[in-house]
C-alpha cells in the first residue's frame, strides 16, 4: 500500500501485520519516511516502545489525529 493510499500522517494509529513472533498490534506513527514510518507501538508486547516498521506491515489506519 503507498501512503497515498493509507492516508498517513503524523499522530495516526495504524495496524501493524503480525511478523515473527510478534503478533499484530496498533502503532501510533510519528513520521513518515520513504520505506518506513516511526513511532510508538501501543498494544503487543512492545507495548510504549519505539519501532520503525516497514510501511509494507501498516495494514490498515485505524484513526486519524
């Protein structure tokens, strides 16, 4: 999906897709870069930490900010 395509932002929630042993869970994007966004996980069991996931994983915005 392009970012054109999720609308993303900085300060929305997304959904991130399950990869390893890491099961989907919500990110709130900070920034927005060419391959990835940054931010913050908010459920999972990274739950509070700072990630930068492929924009390839976002599956969905969930709410916008």
């Amino acid at each position: 999906m392009t970012e054109q395509t999720l609308r993303l932002t900085p300060g929305c929630t997304v959904v991130i897709a399950a990869f390893d042993d890491v099961p989907e869970h919500h990110f709130q994007v900070e920034e927005i870069l060419d391959d990835c966004v940054t931010g913050i996980a908010l459920t999972g069991p990274f739950a509070g930490d700072y990630g930068e996931p492929e924009l390839a994983l976002i599956l969905r915005v969930v709410s916008q900010d």
